[in-house]
C-alpha cells in the first residue's frame, strides 16, 4: 500500500455514503495519502427543464444545494484536518455520478476510490441501479466499498 498516494473518497452525504468516511480517513493517514473529498451535485432534471419550474425556482433550488453541499464538504473537511490528513475538495456541477467519480479520479491520477454502498441486492437493485457498481466496473483504480451497517 505504500504506492497510495491519493485517495478519493466520493459522498452524497447520505448515510450510506458517510459510513465509508471513516475508513477513507483511516487509509489516509495511515498511507499518509492526500484525501480529495468529491461530490456531484444533482443534475436538472428533464422536469424542470421543460418548464414545469421556473428557472427562478430552479436557480434557489441550485443554490440551496450548493450551500448544502459545501456545508456538509466543510464539516468533513475539519473531521480530516482534525486526524492530520491533508485535504482537498471536488464539487462537479451535475453529471451522470458514477461517471463524473471516475473522470474525477482519472483526472486527479487517484490511486484508489473510496465509496459507500446501500448494498441493494435482486430487484431493488435493477430498478434503482447503483453508482457504486457502476465505479467499480469502470474505474481504472483500486476502488474501495463500504456497506452501510443496516439500521
């Protein structure tokens, strides 16, 4: 593991993807690897496009996410500084996620991925797909998942 020298870890704040926080933290420090923390903010849908929302309304709903956004990459942030990993940020403005992970990653040369997973299994997982598996089968990296403990 001494080659690891960026790691990225990628959140949608969800609690599924928090529980992977903590082990990309762990790998940072003890790697003593740069920790990028990446999120990729929700892409308009077609719906408000279409002129059933405003732009108006969409420009407060895209603002309000950004906001968000940046508070949460701020909390995790002083969580790693806090644990003396050397941290920086990504937000990419909407894309397709796991799409968006791996051009992140490619173009940052990270040398492993760090993602939590619903662990959605048969149907659940057909229907909802998974940005997960989705990275995993693309990325060129090491990638990391971490299942969220079920409640």
């Amino acid at each position: 593991m001494a080659d690891v020298r960026r790691i990225t870890y990628a959140t949608d704040f969800s609690p599924a993807s928090l529980a992977a926080f903590r082990p990309a933290l762990d790998l940072a420090r003890v790697t003593g690897s740069e920790l990028t923390i990446l999120h990729v903010l929700p892409s308009p849908v077609t719906l408000f496009i279409d002129g059933y929302v405003s732009q108006e309304i969409w420009d407060q709903i895209d603002a309000s996410q950004r906001a968000q956004a940046a508070q949460e990459m701020d909390r995790l942030v002083k969580q790693a500084v806090d644990a003396g990993v050397r941290t920086t940020t990504t937000i990419v403005n909407g894309g397709i996620p796991d799409r968006e992970i791996v051009r992140v990653a490619e173009e940052s040369k990270t040398d492993m991925l760090v993602l939590g997973t619903h662990g959605r299994t048969g149907v659940a997982r057909l229907f909802l797909g998974s940005v997960a598996a989705g990275v995993v089968a693309t990325a060129s990296c090491p990638v990391l998942t971490v299942r969220a403990k079920a409640a």
